[in-house]
C-alpha cells in the first residue's frame, strides 16, 4: 500500500516540484493550499492547475485570515513588494506562516492517516525566511513527535523537505526531468489577476535566475514581457 502524503503546495516552482517528486516516489499524494489573505491570490489558480496535473491527487484549499495581523507586504497592502535586493530578513516574509500551515498540514495528516508532510522550503537560493532553515524544520519534527496521536503511539509524522539543499537552477532541472510543467506555475509575490508576474520582486528574480543557470527556457509570463 502506497504512502500517503500531504504536500503544502502554493502554486510556485518549488512546491510544484515537490509535488512531482512526491508521486515520482510513489506515494498517494493530498495536495494543500491556503487562501491566507495573500497579495498574490492567482498562486492559488496556479496551485489548482499543477495539483490537477499529477494523476490521483487529492487537492483542499484551507482558508485564513492573515491579513488579520499583518506585517508582511503579501499581507497588508500598505506595505509595498521590494523590486531590490535588501538587508536582513526582508518585508515580504509572513509572520509565523510555515509554522502555521505546517500546524495545519500535521492535522489533515493525522485526519488522512499520513505518515509524511513535504514542502518546499529551500535554504540555497531563498529570500532569507527564517521559517525556511534546516533547524526550524527539525523543531517542527521534534513537535510533530510529541503533540499528535501518531506521535504518541509511535508513529510520528515525518516533515519531508526534498529540495532544501538545492540550488534553484536544480530544482528546475529536476522538475523539468519530472515532466513538470513551469507554465502553470506562479512565485510572483505580485502577480497579476491572471498570473503574470512583475519580474522584479525577490521571487521573481531568484525565478529567472534559475532558468538562466540551468539552461532551460523560462516559460513564466510577465506583465511586461520582460
């Protein structure tokens, strides 16, 4: 019997190849997005299309209300998306985001009776989240242990980041052997009612940046045509 999985999915590159990776591995795959009060809300069209294109898999669309405390430029619109590269943690991180969807995703595990959760955070080519290193996601584990049934009767819900220690231009390879299809795909922190990206955000640039190294034509469209 084929494992069951939950992939957080949010219609970017990254989790929509982790989402291959996952049916590529052969477990049964419960694809997740949130509705949070993003800026970018066509990612959630995006997260539609790519969890509709790997055969079998399941795909639930949880609502929050994040805008509700702000303090993120995806969350309140008074705070403007950075076109440069910046200092520090930038504006464009979502307080305590990955901790609460991740909070969320441990529960539909337990509901479907999973035993694994994949994202996709990375720590190579990433915006400097802190919500997207090597040790939060092993504190997440560690909790993941302790505060679920599963975990408490020994089988505890394992936090899967395949591609943290990938460059971008790697994961577009990968992606692309998997017969990902980018086009569907949007990392815009502020795209457009129809998915077209701004190409000068952070995602944005790390996005074309990918392509570039790795050698395989960008399918993304831009509002611009850049």
């Amino acid at each position: 019997m084929a494992k069951r999985a939950v992939i957080l999915t949010s219609g970017g590159l990254d989790s929509a190849t982790v989402l291959a990776m996952a049916h590529a591995a052969g477990r049964e795959c419960y694809s997740l997005s949130f509705d949070y009060g993003q800026r970018h809300r066509s990612e959630l069209v995006a997260a539609a299309h790519v969890a509709a294109a790997v055969p079998g898999t399941v795909h639930k669309v949880v609502g929050l209300d994040l805008r509700g405390i702000g303090g993120s430029a995806l969350t309140d619109d008074a705070i403007d998306v950075p076109t440069m590269p910046s200092e520090g943690i930038p504006v464009t991180y979502v307080p305590a985001r990955n901790t609460v969807f991740l909070s969320i995703a441990l529960g539909w595990a337990e509901v479907l009776q999973a035993s694994e959760i994949h994202l996709g955070v990375n720590a190579v080519d990433y915006s400097g989240y802190p919500d997207c290193r090597p040790v939060f996601i092993d504190a997440f584990r560690n909790l993941a242990a302790v505060a679920t049934k599963a975990g408490v009767e020994g089988s505890p819900i394992d936090i899967c980041t395949p591609i943290i220690d990938m460059s971008k231009a790697d994961i577009i390879r990968a992606g692309t052997e998997l017969g990902v299809d980018y086009s569907l795909t949007v990392s815009c922190y502020q795209a457009d009612a129809e998915g077209a990206a701004c190409g000068a955000c952070d995602s944005c640039r790390l996005r074309i940046e990918g392509f570039q190294a790795a050698g395989i034509a960008d399918p993304t469209r831009y509002q611009h045509g850049n």
